[in-house]
C-alpha cells in the first residue's frame, strides 16, 4: 500500500475583486511508497508548494483528497513534519528547546525530551550550540535546526518547501548531502519541493516535474543512482544525461510561465 | 555630512549633553541678563533654591513619592485588564469584531474630561486619580496590542501546528511569547503617557502630588518651584523609562541577540 495518496487534488483561488478565479493546480493524482525520497520540480508559480501545503493540511484542496496511510488529512499535524523556505524556528526559543517543542506539545516528560534531542543536535551537528538563540544561527544552521526540529516528532512524512532555496550555492550542497545522509540512515518518506533541477535529481529517488501554472505531473522520472550518493556524482555521465532531460522539460514549462505573464 | 552615517558613542554623548547646555544658558543668559520680566520666568540659579526649599522645608518628596505610587498604580490597573483583552482580540477575530469599535472611539474619549465624572463617583481621593490614569491608558494599551498580536508572523504560527500544537497551544506557546517583547515596548511607551494624566489629575481637586504644588504655586507666582515640578517630573520620567527598558532587555535577551 502507498505511504501517501493524492487523489484528484486540485487547488482554485477565488478572483481578486470579482475578477476571474485563479486555477493553481489541475487535479493531480500521486502514489508515494513508504520511504521514498520524491522531490517536485516545478517552475516558480506552479502551484508546487500549494499542493505541499495541503498534505501538510495548512491548506484545503478545492477538489479531491489526500490520504496518510488510508486516513484523509483535514488540518495539520504532527505526523507530517515540514520544512519551510523562511526561516521559521522561534526566536524565543534556544536550537535545543526548537528541536524540543514538538515533543513539549505532545506532552512528553522532560527526561525523555533532552534524550531525543540530544540525538537529533548530534544528527544534525549542531553540537555546541544547543544554547544558541535562532538569530545567533547562519542561514545554514537554522534550517538544519528546523529539519530536526520536524524529524524530532519522528513523523511518518516530512515536507519540505524549498527548505535550502535563501541559502548559497557552496551551504547548499553540503545541505543537500546533509538531508541525503539523514534519509539514507533512518529512512523516512519525504516529499521535497525545489526549483533546482540539480538538487531534484541528486536528492531524489523519483522526480515528479511539474507544468506552468495551472500546475499538473508533466513527467515522472524515476532516478536510479545508487546509494551512498557523493556530491560527485553530480559531475557523473547518468547524472549529466537525466539532468539534460530535466532541462528540456522545465525549459517548456518556464517558457510558458514567462509568455503567459502580460508584457 | 552624509546621511545614515552612524556617529561615534563619544561625539553622541558630547553633542547630547551639549544641548542641554545650550538650552539652560539661553535661559540664563534672557532671565539673568532681565531681558524676561523674573514674575513670568524664575532665572535656573533661583529654580534650584526654590527647589531645595520645596524639599528640605516644604517636604516635597511625599508629594514625588505619591505621584508615582498613582501613576504606577494606575499604569498597573490598566496593565492587568488590557493586555488579556488586547491578546484575546488580536489572537480571536470574533473578540475583535465584537470589542474593536467600541475600543477604537473609547480611546478618543480625552481622559481629562472623565475627572468631573470620576470626582462625583469616586471623590477627591486615591481611587479617584487611579481611575483618570486607568481611563486614559487602557484603551491605548488594548488597541496596540491587538494590532502587534494581530500580526504575529503566520510563518511561526503554521510551523507550530505542523510540530502538532492545538489552538490553545498557538496562543500560549507562539502567540505570546512572539508578542511578548512588543508588549512589553508598549507598556514603556503607555507608562511614560500616563506621567501627563497623573498632573492633569493632581490639578483638579488635590491635596497633594507634584500637580498639586504646581498648581498651587502659580497662585503664588512661584515660577522657580513649577519649573522645579516640571524638571522632577521629567528625571523620573526618564529614569523610569531607562529602568523598564533595561528590564526588557534582561526578560527578551532573544530579541536583541
């Protein structure tokens, strides 16, 4: 059985000031097994990061239903972590009460709290700042603190919109090679939406490509490499050749997306 | 000079200081020089006799000290109701929607014209000067906060529900802690208001405070002692604005980090 169902999902935003409402996404069907690393590859305004928003429940699809394990998700939850593009750990908190409150808001002692975290600080290798505020944290570091943050409450999917998108080049790709070692170790099912058709093939087990707005599965590329995956595998003849396909693909899309908007 | 540029913390202190100096030698130079009549406008050196008199003869401290019990007890009334209804209108849309009109022309109300009600309610007594600074920081306190609550980063908000927060638990665990510096900024900013009410206050209808000498030396023609009041009220103004900022800081080293 599918970890995750998508069932005819789609997404129509009512029209600003009577005007005509906006289609984001045609209806989308989408099967996710259990531990599958699928990124989503779309041109910017495609309606990718809606469709992450309603499996994570933020959002409610216009039409048809996601399904978590055979039970329909209506609001968000602790089995779906997420990631966000924005830096959205509380200021507030320390990395180490961050990567806790999860765990707080279900009510777990604190005993057992300090251990999980521990674990995720070191899974992460944020050891030595657990007392840090979120604002002392690079770019690099804050996401890192928000992926264990999502992972602390050991969810059955973790969402990720962009989460490495405001971050350079060079911090990227260690990101990247971070987030691969955490799933290839643990294991969990992850949905990741990026523009980056690099980070899409490197990270993917399944690439699902998506049309211009209103978004729709152009193609879905299943992505063979072996696993360990080293970061030069990038520069790889199979990496290169899926890479140049890609291209092709979200070149139309992209196209589309700048023709369509009035000059 | 190019703009933006930031000035050294040396310079910054200099020229600080240097206006005051400025400003008390012009004062100086128009009333010692006579060029001011000395009924209207005491010159800075009789100011200062005056003032050591009000203290060591006239025992003007009991007047400073029951000023500021009013104005912080007053600021602390208003505290304990507003900033719950300003946290519940900002976090629930239906408490906004039923509450923020009548709040909005509330606070137009000027505080000042409530002293004739609020003497025939509450007599000339203590209560009474609580309630005029009561009624004139609530309302303020209330709408600000709303609108700082009311646009807590949605960002944080949708985070938290991921990691499994209820409602209740946004409110208490996201909402009010993202807030709570804001708030914390307002209340500085409504206390140092509150220091206009207690005068208005003490001008009608009192027997003591700071408002009350002022008022009852203009009908000795005592300009020393009311530039005194006034310069006090100014000092602990300004110290109490440095205390509660230095406070803040020490409660949200997270928001300055």
């Amino acid at each position: 059985m599918s970890k995750l169902l998508i069932e005819g999902v789609s997404r129509t935003f009512a029209g600003v000031r009577g005007g005509e409402p906006v289609k984001a996404l045609m209806p989308i069907d989408l099967a996710v097994a259990a531990n599958d690393f699928i990124t989503i590859l779309g041109p910017s305004g495609c309606g990718k990061s809606t469709l992450l928003r309603i499996v994570a429940g933020l959002e409610a699809p216009s039409e048809g239903r996601v399904l978590l394990d055979g039970k329909a998700v209506t609001r968000p939850g602790p089995d779906r972590g997420m990631v966000f593009q924005s830096y959205t750990l509380f200021p507030w908190l320390t990395v180490a009460e961050n990567i806790a409150f999860g765990l707080r808001e279900r009510g777990l002692p604190e005993k057992e709290r300090d251990e999980i975290v521990a674990s995720y600080v070191d899974l992460v290798g944020l050891k030595g700042f657990e007392n840090h505020w979120p604002k002392q944290l690079s770019g690099g570091m804050q996401q890192r603190t928000a992926i264990a943050r999502a992972l602390a409450n050991d969810p059955e999917i973790l969402l990720l919109d962009e989460p490495f998108g405001a971050l350079d080049n060079q911090t990227r790709g260690l990101m990247q090679e971070l987030l691969l070692g955490i799933w290839e170790r643990r294991k969990k099912t992850v949905l990741f939406v990026t523009h980056d058709i690099e980070e899409a093939i490197f990270m993917a087990s399944r690439v699902i490509v998506m049309t211009a707005r209103p978004g729709r599965i152009k193609s879905d590329v299943a992505i063979d490499l072996p696993h360990p995956r080293h970061y030069t595998l990038k520069t790889s003849p199979e990496f290169s050749a899926l890479k140049a396909r890609l291209t092709e693909d979200i070149r139309v899309e992209a196209m589309r997306t700048v023709q369509a908007q009035p000059a | 000079m190019r703009p933006l540029h930031p000035v050294s913390p040396g310079i910054r202190t200099v020229l600080g200081i240097s206006f005051f100096v400025l400003f008390v030698a012009f004062w100086a130079w128009i009333t010692l020089g006579g060029h001011v009549n000395r009924i209207f406008l005491a010159d800075p050196l009789s100011m200062l006799r005056d003032g050591w008199r009000l203290l060591v003869e006239d025992r003007f401290w009991l007047d400073i000290l029951i000023t500021i019990w009013r104005v912080f007890g007053g600021f602390l009334l208003a505290s304990v109701v507003a900033v719950p209804l300003g946290i519940a209108m900002g976090a629930w849309k239906p408490v906004e929607a039923f509450l923020e009109p009548f709040v909005s022309f509330a606070r137009y109300l000027p505080a000042s014209a409530f002293i004739p009600l609020l003497i025939l309610w509450a007599g000339i007594g203590e209560l009474e000067k609580l309630l005029v600074i009561f009624v004139g920081s609530v309302f303020q306190i209330i709408l600000i906060i709303a609108v700082k609550v009311g646009s807590t980063r949605r960002d944080l908000v949708e985070a938290a529900y991921t990691l499994g927060s209820t409602n209740n638990g946004i409110v208490r665990r996201v909402i009010m802690p993202a807030n709570a510096p804001e708030i914390a900024e307002t209340l500085r900013l409504v206390l140092g208001w509150a220091w206009t009410y207690v005068i208005v206050a003490e001008l009608i209808g009192s027997s003591s405070g700071i408002g009350y000498m002022i008022i009852n030396s203009q009908s000795r023609l005592a300009t020393g002692q009311i530039i005194f009041g006034i310069i006090v009220i100014g000092l602990i103004g300004l110290l109490s604005d440095f205390a509660f900022k230095a406070f803040n800081r020490w409660l949200f080293p997270w928001s300055l980090a």
